[in-house]
C-alpha cells in the first residue's frame, strides 16, 4: 500500500510483442502487495490478487478507528475473563450476605411473633382463669345470698342504704309484750337477697378497646362488685350475730333479774311432737369466715330458740292491748272500800268493759269462775311455781284444764267483786306468793327492746 505516485518496480511492464508468449504468474506472496500508483491525490490504493482498491482517508480512519475498538474490546473481554472469577465471587459473597440478613430478619420477626403469640396465648389462659375464678366466687355467693334469705332475722337486721323505688318503708315490727317472744315476718325474696345477688357476668362487646386492654377491666369491675357483694354478706351476718348475741344476753339478764332458775324453767317447758336422727353439725375442711360465722348464727340460733320456748313459760307481757295504765299499783293502799292501809296484791290496768284479757304466759288454767273478792277470775299456772290471776272478768272464755297459749283471749274486763268501776286486776305469784307484776312487765319491755 502506498500512494498513487509511485512507480510499479516490482511488476515488469505489459509490452505489446508478449502476446502470444505465455504468461508467468509472479509467486503467490508478492500477490497482495500494495503497489502505489501515480496519482495526484491522497487516496490510498490497496491491491489484491492484481485489484487495486481506493480508499479516501476519512474511510481508511474509519477501519482504523474500528480496529483499534475490537482490539480495546478484546483486550476488555480478555481482562474481564481473568477476572471475572473474583467478581463472581464478591457478587455471590454479596448475594449471601443480603440473603442472611434477610433470613436473619424473618427469624427475628418470627420469634416476635412467636412470643406475642404465646404472651396472648399465656393472656387468654389467665383471662380463663381469672373468669372461671369470678365465676366460683359468684356461685359462692349466690349461694351464700340464698343461706342468708333463708334467715327469718336478718330482714330488718342491716339498714339499706339505698331504698328501691315502690318500696315502702316497712320496718320489721317489734313484739308487743303481749304477743311471742320472738316473731320473725317472712322476708320476701327481693327483701332477703338484700340486694346482696352478684350481677350477670356478661362477655364484653367486642370492639378495639376490649381487645387491647378492656379485659383487664372487665375483670377489675367483677371483681370489685364481687367484693362488695361479700361485703354487704359479710356485714349482714355480723349484724344478724351481733343482734342474736345481744338478745342472749337481755335473755339470760331477765331470768337472772327475775330471780329464776334458767334450769328449773327449761325443765318445765313441755315437750311437743319432735324427732329425728341426730346428726352433728360439722364444718368443711376449706370453710371460710362466711361459713364460720354462719354456723356461730346457726348454733345461736338454736340456743335462743330453746331459751325462747322457755321465757315462753314466764308471764312478762302485757294482759291488755294498748297503753299500760295502772289505776292501783301493788304493795300496801288505802283500801278503796274500807279506807285503810290495806296490801294491794296486783296491778288495776285501766280499761273498759268487754275489752279482751289475754294471758301473759304459756300455762293451764286452774281455776276459773267466781273467787269472792276476786269477781270472776282465772288464774293460769304456768309451771315452775309460777302463776297468774286475772280478776274482775265481766266474762269467761276458758275453763279448767284448758291449755292456754301467750296471748290467748281468756275473758272480758268487767267490774265484778270488790271493783268500783270497769278495769283488770292482774296478778303475778311465784311459789303462791305474790310478786309484783312491774318487775315482769318491765323485763318485757326490756326483750320487747332488741
């Protein structure tokens, strides 16, 4: 290759006296020798075979540049393959490293779970647990609520604090001196519940505050009501025990007042149609304080209702209804007829004709009819030396051997014997000696109290 001026010396020229002569072939090497050929411009002549080719330079820079790029690019490529070993190494190393820490992440994330999981499993299971705990306690004390319903003497024991609407104000009655020891009115159910009935546990309404912190809540406000529940239980039987104890005692005062002997008087209290196989009271192993102190009550309870029967032997109440009167008292008076000192041996109560006269104790009448100053009179015996006479009766209602009970109607105030006027002499005695009435009326106000 060279340019177009320069001459053919390698070639010898084509002469016109050749023909015929045969033509030899130049050895195949010299073949693609670039022969410059005479030329006036910058062109550059490739020959080939004999063929000459022309290339401006702006073609020739072109294959030039386009070699001189395969050759960079191969000299890339032949780098790149030595390499490419280390490369694939950092981009695996690179790739494991990112997919540990993503697996290291997703562990992480499913220990999180996993412990909230259990943390809300380990939740639900005191959550039971604590329900069916509040549960029990409310089972308890509805039982408990219906033991203290069943109690005849805890109505009226403990004020309401709040009085519920349409209800009247109805205070438990006290016995009149006339009437039994001890009445006790049947509360009604809503009465002796005494508002005491735990509430309905019911499921919390689902909603977003439930599920994050209402149940810890819920649970808090059974619990509370639950405590006051048992507390209200709690202070009923306190009062009911502390009431029954307090009667024991007014009991047991008046039979000591009265000069009595307890054991005499429970000796002579009849005996009615009872039986039944004995069975011991006992107390459960895991008995609480409520149990404790109901048995207390119950034990009480039997004791007063023994001493009751008894003092139902002693004539402490009133012989007529109404305001207590007294038109003579007992001991020594001026004698109404006669005008000396003359020993009154009972009570006048003022009264009016045809009023009832009721008897003061349990007995059996032993006279009844007329008895000289007396009029017509009754006297009941009422066991143990004791006795009772009824004078001035305008009319008789019982007779001889008839077994009267505490307030029983046994004649009509009159004004027989020496009487001046309607009223009732009432008399007490003990061993036939009469006793002034006023120490067992007053012992009656003092049970009628409690």
């Amino acid at each position: 290759m060279s340019k177009s001026s320069a001459q053919y010396s390698q070639y010898p020229q084509h002469h016109p006296h050749d023909h015929g002569r045969a033509y030899q072939r130049r050895p195949a090497a010299a073949a693609a020798v670039a022969i410059p050929l005479p030329a006036a411009d910058d062109a550059y002549t490739i020959v080939h075979h004999g063929k000459q080719f022309r290339l401006g330079p702006v073609v020739f820079w072109i294959v030039v540049g386009t070699v001189v790029l395969l050759g960079l690019w191969s000299a890339a490529t032949a780098t790149y393959f030595a390499f490419r070993d280390d490369v694939l190494t950092r981009l695996i190393a690179r790739q494991a490293e990112m997919q540990y820490a993503y697996e290291d992440r997703i562990a992480e994330l499913r220990t999180k779970v996993d412990r909230t999981t259990s943390r809300q499993l380990l939740d639900q299971e005191q959550f039971d647990q604590k329900l069916d705990q509040i549960m029990k306690r409310q089972t308890a004390l509805e039982s408990r609520a219906t033991a203290l319903g069943a109690m005849p003497d805890v109505t009226g024991s403990i004020p309401r604090a709040v009085p519920q609407r349409g209800d009247s104000s109805q205070a438990t009655p006290k016995p009149s001196p006339i009437s039994d020891t001890v009445i006790f009115v049947a509360p009604p159910d809503r009465e002796a519940r005494l508002e005491s009935r735990a509430p309905n546990v019911a499921a919390p309404p689902t909603n977003q505050f439930a599920k994050n912190q209402g149940f810890d809540n819920v649970l808090i406000r059974l619990t509370t009501a639950l405590d006051q529940v048992e507390r209200r239980q709690m202070a009923a039987l306190s009062a009911v025990e502390e009431g029954m104890d307090s009667r024991m005692r007014r009991m047991r005062g008046v039979v000591s007042d009265l000069g009595l002997n307890l054991a005499n008087l429970e000796a002579a209290v009849p005996r009615t149609a009872m039986g039944g196989p004995f069975v011991p009271v006992k107390l459960t192993s895991n008995a609480g304080p409520f149990e404790k102190q109901l048995n207390r009550i119950n034990v009480t309870r039997a004791e007063m209702d023994r001493l009751n029967r008894t003092l139902a032997l002693v004539p402490y109440r009133k012989p007529v209804v109404g305001e207590v009167e007294f038109t003579s008292g007992f001991g020594v008076r001026s004698d109404p007829f006669l005008g000396r000192p003359a020993m009154h041996t009972g009570l006048d109560f003022r009264a009016a004709t045809g009023d009832p006269v009721r008897v003061t104790a349990y007995g059996k009448v032993v006279s009844a009819g007329w008895s000289g100053g007396y009029g017509r009179m009754i006297e009941v015996d009422h066991g143990n030396g004791l006795s009772t006479r009824y004078g001035h009766l305008s009319e008789i209602n019982v007779k001889v051997g008839e077994v009267v009970k505490i307030g029983q109607v046994v004649g009509l105030v009159g004004s027989t014997g020496r009487s001046t006027g309607p009223h009732l002499h009432y008399e007490t005695r003990i061993e036939g000696e009469a006793v002034d009435p006023q120490k067992f009326l007053r012992a009656g106000v003092r049970l009628s109290a409690g």
